[in-house]
C-alpha cells in the first residue's frame, strides 16, 4: 500500500494546507513556524513510515505522526487564546486533528497486532 492510498495521510495534507493558508499572514513568525511544523510533520511521518522497509519502523513514525497532532492541538489552543486563530476555525482544526489521532491509533494498532501474527 501507498502513502498516499491512506485516508488518514490525506486528511492531515488537508488540514496542514488549510492552516499554511490561514495563517500565511500571520506576523508572529515563531508561533507560525511551530504550528506549521508541527501540521507538516503529521503527513510527512505517515510517508516516511509507509516508505520504510519494516513494519516496526513504519509503526515508529506512525507513532511520531500521532503525537504531532497532539502537539498541533496545544498550539491552536495557544493561536486561539493569543487572537491570531478565531474561535470557529481553531474548533474545526482541532476537531480535524483529534480525527486524524485516532485514526492514527487505528492504524497503529493493526499495524500491531499484524506484526505479532507475523513473529
């Protein structure tokens, strides 16, 4: 299977343009760089685990790409409460990002349990 075969590969690149575009304005260059950092680094570590050569390396970026969502959600509450993210669009983000979580964990717990059949 391909990256980008994957629903949940496809709904982080969304979500991480939808921000890039939101907030290509935005002045406060530190807070910029990190949210979307941190947006980018949800599809780019789906690709990167579904491009390496084991299913244990693929579970590790997964992983990774999990936990950038977490770290995405803090930073739009942080947008939210500094006024350079309206209320409404920080909701949606967040609710795209715990989406995109669990579907994380779904996959990373097939991705498991796969693995335990195969040893």
């Amino acid at each position: 299977m391909r990256f980008e075969d994957l629903k949940v590969w496809e709904k982080s690149l969304n979500l991480c343009i939808e921000i890039y575009k939101m907030l290509k304005n935005t002045t406060d260059f530190t807070f910029k760089n990190q949210i979307t950092k941190s947006a980018l680094s949800i599809s780019s570590n789906i690709a990167e685990g579904f491009e390496r050569d084991s299913d244990k390396e693929c579970i590790r970026f997964l992983v990774i790409a999990k936990g950038s969502c977490g770290e995405l959600r803090s930073q739009i509450y942080v947008g939210m409460r500094i006024g350079c993210i309206n209320n409404n669009t920080a909701n949606n983000w967040i609710h795209q990002a715990i989406e995109i979580s669990n579907m994380l964990a779904g996959l990373i717990k097939t991705k498991r349990n796969f693995l335990k059949m195969k040893q």
